[in-house]
C-alpha cells in the first residue's frame, strides 16, 4: 500500500534513509558538538558586536539581548569582561574562540556529506574542509547578526505584541532559510542545485524557527522540570534538549532532499523483495566507501524484480 500511495511511501523512504544512514548517530553528534561550540561562538559575536558598536552601547545591548539566551547571558558576558581589552591578545583569544566553535559545523559537514553519500575519496582534505567550515561559521554568525538586528528593529516599530513577534518570526525565518541554503553548498563536498534541497531546506527552517520562537518560555520550563533530577546541571539537560530537537530537524532535512533527489522511493518493508529503490540506497552505501582516487566499488544483486 505505501508503494502505491507516495504520500505513505515518501515518509517511509525518509525514515529508512535516516535508519541507513544512522541519523541518530548524526543528530547525537551534531547536539554534542553544538553544544560545545556554543558558549565560545556567543562570546566572539557579543565580543564583535561591542568592538564593532562601541559608540552605540543602546544597540549593542540590544542586539546581545536577542542573540544570546537569558539562562547564558551572564555566563557570557562575565566571561567577556575576562578577555584581554584590546590589541594582539585580543585578536588571538578572538580566533581562537572561533577555532573552538567548529566543532558544531564539522559535525553537520559529516552529516551532510553521509547524507548524500559523497565518497571519502571526493570529501575535502583538511585545509580544504577547515576553510568551508570556517567561512560557514561566519556566514552563519553574520545571519545570527541579522535575525537579531530585525528582531530588535520588530521590538522597536511594531505594537502591538503579537505584531513584534510575528516581524521577528518572519525575520528570522528568512535569515535561516537562506543560511541553511548557503551552508548546504558550501559543506557538501558536491553542492547540490537549490532545486534539489529547498525542501528539505523550508522543513528544517519551520521547525527551528518555532524552536527559537518558543524557546524562551521553553527553556524555562525545560529547565525546572529537570532540576529535581539533575540540579545545576538543569540548564545544561535544558539546552541539550533544544540542541537535539535542532539537531534532528537538520539531519532529517537532508534526508527529505536526499531520497527526492537520488528517487529512492518507494522502498520496501522486506529485505527479500527490495524495490529499485532499495538498491540504489545500497548501492550508493556501499560507494560512499570509495577512498582512493583510483579506487570503485561495485554492487550487484542476485534478487530479481517481477514485472
């Protein structure tokens, strides 16, 4: 039945490129990167804002209230008065801030390149790799600077509440879309056309954009249910929660562009009767292990299709 109808048989393709590709696995580690990438990544953009705003100390505050969560703010910016105040120091403690918040987007470049099976003999090598993740981490920042000045610019000229919310949420939306888009290029060892992953694209956009929308009366309350059981480390359990929820989203977002791009539906519910479709997801498993330029694998299957 749910090879007959796509609207069962997509949804199940997803799940089963998901299942092949480990996408929990993925997920746990773009949550675990994430989260120690974030706290460092905060204090370099609220360090960038104060350098580069310094003469506007309103909009600075501004736009740090937007970008950084109430549960890290102070962390952040005691941890900001800590930093040298000016000149080489600075700029070396700055870089390495940002060297210490490419975990996260090495972690979605894996993912990524898992995804659409990229072979390890086509991945980037280092210097390579290192540079798309790092002009990623800035494309990013430089979207989080965005969303934040139009969530405050919502804050200033929309009344009434509901209105503000609604600018903010368009805002940011728009800002993660095209992040997203960007990223997927620049992180895939093989871009794919934006025809080929808007979609997928737009899912994980609707959903991190509620994620952020709610996440401040989310996380409070995240937060105090956990701490009975996890005490100070509630907001820690707090924010994993939101990261995983983010980090679920991404990957199934590429699944969603992977299996309508490659056609790898309708898949089948048994493994002695597998569709074309399950043996092109196979096929394309096994080729990803590819890891020497003169090097191919090949793939063949000695079960055959009636009709």
């Amino acid at each position: 039945m749910q090879q007959r109808h796509r609207a069962l048989g997509f949804p199940y393709a997803v799940l089963r490129k998901y299942s092949d590709d480990n996408g929990g696995k993925l997920a746990a580690l773009l949550t675990y990167y994430g989260f120690l990438s974030l706290f460092p990544l905060l204090l370099f953009a609220v360090g960038i804002l104060t350098e580069v705003l310094r003469a506007h100390p309103a909009l600075r505050e501004d736009l740090v209230t937007e970008l950084v969560p109430h549960s890290l703010r102070t962390d952040v910016e005691q941890a900001f008065h800590q930093l040298p105040p000016s000149g080489i120091p600075l700029l070396v403690g700055g870089l390495g801030l940002l060297w210490s918040g490419t975990g996260g987007v090495l972690a979605g470049s894996n993912a990524l390149n898992r995804i659409w099976s990229v072979p390890y003999r086509d991945r980037p090598a280092l210097p390579s790799r290192y540079g798309r993740v790092l002009l990623t981490q800035l494309v990013t920042l430089l979207g989080a600077f965005i969303a934040a000045g139009l969530a405050a610019l919502s804050s200033e000229l929309l009344h009434p509440a509901w209105k503000q919310r609604l600018g903010s949420a368009v805002g940011t939306f728009t800002v993660i879309f095209i992040v997203l888009v960007l990223a997927h290029k620049l992180l895939t060892a093989r871009p794919r056309p934006v025809r080929q992953i808007w979609d997928g694209a737009l899912a994980a956009t609707l959903v991190m954009t509620a994620t952020l929308e709610v996440s401040a009366s989310l996380l409070p309350l995240l937060i105090a249910r956990s701490g009975p059981v996890y005490g100070s480390f509630a907001t820690v359990v707090g924010i994993f929660a939101l990261l995983y929820i983010v980090s679920q989203a991404l990957v199934f977002s590429g699944e969603i562009s992977a299996v309508r791009a490659f056609r790898l539906c309708p898949r089948s519910l048994w493994h002695d009767e597998p569709t074309p479709a399950d043996e092109k997801a196979l096929t394309l498993l096994a080729r990803e292990q590819e890891r020497l330029p003169g090097q191919r694998v090949s793939v063949a299957f000695d079960i055959t299709h009636d009709g």
